[in-house]
C-alpha cells in the first residue's frame, strides 16, 4: 500500500527545559508515533514505519532509543520490529501491554481491521481487504515493564508514566514535564474513547481512568493517539 508520509513538528518549553516533539502519523488510521530526541538517546512512542524517523536519527546523532507504548493495538505496535533493526533499542510498556503483545496473538490485526471497516464504510474505501493481505504477525518482548505508577528517565526526558485502563488492559498515559501528556487512545479530541474492543472495559475507564483525566489542567497539551494535538479543555467528550 502506497500511503503519503507526513511529519510535524513541536517545541516545549518547561522552565529550563526544551524539547523538540516530532510527529508522524501513520496514513492508514492516522495512528500517531512520536519522537523526542535528547543528546544522543531519545524515545520513540507507538512506532509505526517511516524513513524521516532514521533521517532525524541522523540530524541529532541518535544512537539508542527507548521506545515507549501507550498501549497494544497493532496499530500503536507495527513499527516496533522495524524499528529495532534499525537502532539499538529498549522496549518499556506497562505489564499488560507487554502480555498482551508476548504472543502473536496477542498482536491481532483484526483490532486494526475493525477500524478500518468503519473508515470504509464512511467513504467506500478498500482499506481493510487491502490492509489483512499483507498484515505482519509478530510477537514482541518489552525489555521493562510498570504496573500503576513509574518515573522513566531517558537523556535529559523524564516521563511521568501513569496506568489508564478502560480502552485496553495495558492502556497507559505519560506526562513529559508539567505541560503536556501523551494518550495513545485513552483521549483523542473529536472522538469518545472506544470501549467496545476485546480486552475494553468501559466500567473501569468510567469509574477509574475519565475521573483521572478530568482532574489534569485543562490547559496541558494533549498529543494523541490519533489525530492533532489539542489541549485538555478542548476534548469533546471528556466532559460530558
């Protein structure tokens, strides 16, 4: 499949700190991976494949990554493999996730394949047949792992990890500094949290992970899963 590669870029200040965050969305879902470089380390969230990543690497003299996932849909995990051949890496995820993505099983296309359908029926796209013809199966083994709560500290990046289940057992946010989070699925601006995916478990989101998220200052910046970043008091369904 021929899709267009985009990326984009931003910059965080906090206090004495600055980051340069790069994104790139994964045309297919528009499945968000995230680059912060830091001397010759960085981290990597929710890999997908593209070339520009390996061209940054070379721009800040990346040598090791860390590559972090917000959680264990395909579509936050297809670049893992890729990118591990590519640089010298280390896989952390919170402990679910990394059962969950263990097996191949585990990493089921069809979860990306349900979306997919969806997408298709909007628009009469052939996304998902052309999609499941050519889809990896993979298994996939984190290198450390946290339950609730962790500190991970990677160059001069220190992430704040938090367990958020509800979209998926191994679901998980990260703070980078006080302004702004990474989401994966747990809040994406336009759209609710879907629960209703094996391994959802909407009580839980609703009486755990949406009473956490709406705690947070509305004004922190939110970069997603999927889609724009946004700041917290600009998401659509959180509120309600």
């Amino acid at each position: 499949m021929n899709h267009i590669k985009r990326m984009y870029k931003y910059v965080v200040k906090d206090r004495d700190k600055e980051w340069n965050i790069f994104r790139f969305p994964f045309e297919l879902v528009d499945a968000n991976m995230y680059f912060i470089p830091s001397g010759n380390t960085g981290i990597v969230i929710d890999p997908n494949e593209n070339e520009d990543l390996l061209n940054l690497f070379s721009e800040y003299g990346t040598q090791r990554i860390v590559i972090v996932l917000t959680h264990e849909h395909y579509d936050h995990t297809i670049g893992v493999e890729w990118l591990q051949s590519k640089i010298d890496s280390w896989l952390f995820c919170h402990k679910a996730c990394a059962d969950a993505i263990s097996t191949e099983k585990g990493n089921n296309p069809k979860t990306l394949a349900i979306l997919l359908t969806i997408r298709d029926a909007t628009d009469g796209g052939n996304r998902r047949d052309e999609f499941l013809a050519t889809a990896k199966r993979y298994a996939l083994i984190a290198d450390e792992t946290f339950d609730s709560f962790r500190e991970l500290s990677v160059g001069d990046i220190n992430l704040i990890c938090y367990s958020t289940p509800g979209h998926s057992k191994g679901s998980a946010i990260y703070f980078l500094g006080g302004k702004c989070v990474f989401t994966g699925d747990s809040l994406i601006q336009h759209m609710p949290t879907i629960l209703k995916l094996p391994g959802s478990d909407k009580e839980v989101f609703q009486n755990i992970t949406k009473p956490f998220l709406k705690s947070l200052d509305k004004k922190k910046m939110v970069f997603p899963g999927h889609g724009e970043p946004f700041r917290l008091g600009e998401a659509d369904y959180l509120y309600k």
